[in-house]
C-alpha cells in the first residue's frame, strides 16, 4: 500500500469521525503529493514522497514559528498539530547517537579530515542516513565532528 493510499484511507476515516483539523491536515498532504506528481510528470517514488512530506513538516514547524512569534498562539497551534499529523507518514528520526555514527562512517568512508571536505562527508551521510535525519542537525554534527 502506497503512501497516498494510506493517507486517503486515513481522510476517510477522519471524515467520519468528523475530525476537522486531521481532514485538513490529511487533504493538504495529499495535494502536495498530487502537486510533486504533477512537477515530475510521473508517480513519485517512495523516497521522493518522504521528501514532500520534509518538506510540508518544515513549512508547517517555520509556520507555527512565525505565528508564535506575531503572538499568534491560536494559529501557531493549528500549524503544531498539522506538523504532528505529518511526522505520522514520516519514518522514525535517527537519534543524536545514531547520527554520530552515520557522521563518523561518512567521514571514514570519504576519509575527511577538515572543513575542505565537509560536502563529501554530508553527501555520503545523507545517503547513509536515508530518509531519517534532520539535514541541519547531520550537518551540525558533521561541523562539530571535522572542526574539533
């Protein structure tokens, strides 16, 4: 079963259940997926609908920011709970220490040894870490690991 088919599935149910903000939620990501496929002219694979779907959790986490920030608190929580809905379809985050393990093997695998390499050691991290880690957080800790 295919990621858009869970999520039509879910909607579904949502609607049932007369669960106005997870509909919502759940309709937005399956337009953005619709749009991807539109872009790509052709059905979007798994790792291109993880993409999308990063993507929508950061525009909802910089929403949420954003309003929290103008003393929005009412529309900054709508925006939490679409990002919560979101990281549902999303594959569990590496952990800090698994993270050092994928930057350790990066820079081993490429043999870096100072900031010069910092983007081959990031290109095979993020092959290494897959669909799992926060890009800016690898990229921290690859920073941390090559300047110490």
């Amino acid at each position: 079963m295919s990621l858009r088919d869970d999520i039509s599935r879910d909607t579904k149910e949502a609607m049932r259940s007369r669960d106005r903000p997870r509909i919502e939620a759940l309709r937005m990501l399956s337009a953005a997926l619709k749009n991807g496929e539109i872009e790509e002219g052709r059905t979007l694979s798994g790792d291109e609908e993880m993409v999308v779907l990063r993507r929508q959790l950061k525009q909802r986490e910089e929403s949420a920011d954003a309003f929290r920030k103008a003393g929005r608190e009412e529309q900054a929580q709508a925006e939490e709970t679409e990002a919560e809905i979101v990281r549902d379809y999303l594959p569990a985050p590496l952990s800090d220490e698994e993270m050092r393990r994928v930057i350790d093997e990066a820079i081993d695998e490429t043999g870096a040894t100072s900031m010069r390499d910092m983007g081959a050691v990031m290109g095979r991290a993020n092959a290494l870490a897959g669909n799992r880690a926060d890009g800016r957080r690898l990229s921290a800790l690859a920073r941390e690991r090559l300047q110490g």
